[in-house]
C-alpha cells in the first residue's frame, strides 16, 4: 500500500493524459471504496450499491464522450514521419517555403521544367532523362502519400496539402 501510495501523483498524472485513463482511474477508485465502505453491509445492499455505482460510471463515461465532441478517447501518438526520398523531401520542403504552396512541372517541346512558383528550379541539366524520371517519381510519391494535390488535372500544377505542411513540419 506504500508503495501505490508512493506513485500516485505518477499514476494520476499518467491517467490524467487521456479520457480512457481518467475513466479508468474513476473505476478503480470507486470500486476500491465501495469494497471498503460496503464489505461488511448485505448482499442486497452491496448489489444495489455495484449497480448505482456502475450506471454512475458509465453516466459520467457517456458525459466525457460528449464533451470531447465525439472524437476517440484513446490518445493517438503523433504519425511517424514518412520515409521520402531525398528529392521527395526537397519538393515538399520547396513547397512548404512557397507562399502559394505550388509546384509547376511544365513540358513544352523537348524541355521540361519543374519549379516553385517562386521560380526555385530542381533541374540543372534539361537533356539528363534519368534526373527528370528521378524528379517525376518524387512528384508522384508526394501526390500517393497525399502530401500534395494534382491541381488542375493535366500534371502540370501540384499544390501541397495539410498533411503536407504536417509531414514537413515532422521532417525539419
């Protein structure tokens, strides 16, 4: 009994991180009281007791279900950051810094082009196939992991999106 003594400001501080821990704290000491308070009473008396003390609990679970607005009492742990590939992780990090959040990759002739909308280009040698493949690849590992949106339909206009801005956030 010390000992639970000694590490229950721990075990309350950890119970108190999520409305699943509060509510089973609740349980514990209730149940814990009510074996104190009504050990010796009647079987009658003690089934009476369990069942007001249950409804109560679930009364106040429901209660802390609503003022969380329905969301999961659980606590999620935040996302690990995704594994990117190093260009992958340059585009959304352009994009990030780009107060319109755009990447435009433009075809015209035998050129292509792939920039920020600041003018932040990603291609120095236009004629090198394997260095437009490795860009095109990253492009479309962002818009697979719904980090960015294909913004007009025709490949050439990418926007970042919210899980975007969180995964780069994750990655600095």
């Amino acid at each position: 009994m010390d000992k639970i003594a000694e590490h229950l400001p721990a075990i309350i501080s950890a119970a108190a991180q999520s409305l699943l821990g509060t509510f089973a704290l609740l349980s514990v000491v209730l149940s814990v009281l009510a074996y104190f308070f009504f050990a010796k009473a009647r079987e009658k008396v003690r089934v009476g007791v369990f069942v007001l003390l249950f409804l109560g609990v679930l009364g106040f679970a429901a209660a802390m279900f609503r003022e969380s607005g329905g969301a999961s009492i659980i606590a999620q742990p935040p996302a690990p950051a995704l594994a990117l590939s190093k260009e992958a992780k340059t585009l959304l990090k352009a994009a990030a810094a780009d107060p319109s959040g755009l990447v435009l990759f433009e075809r015209f002739g035998a050129s292509v082009d792939l920039h920020t909308n600041n003018g932040e280009s990603f291609f120095t040698d236009k004629s090198d196939r394997q260095a437009l493949a490795t860009w095109e690849a990253a492009l479309e590992e962002l818009v697979k992991a719904g980090l960015f949106t294909n913004r007009g339909g025709e490949g050439q206009i990418y926007e970042i999106t919210k899980k975007g801005y969180d995964e780069n956030t994750r990655n600095k």
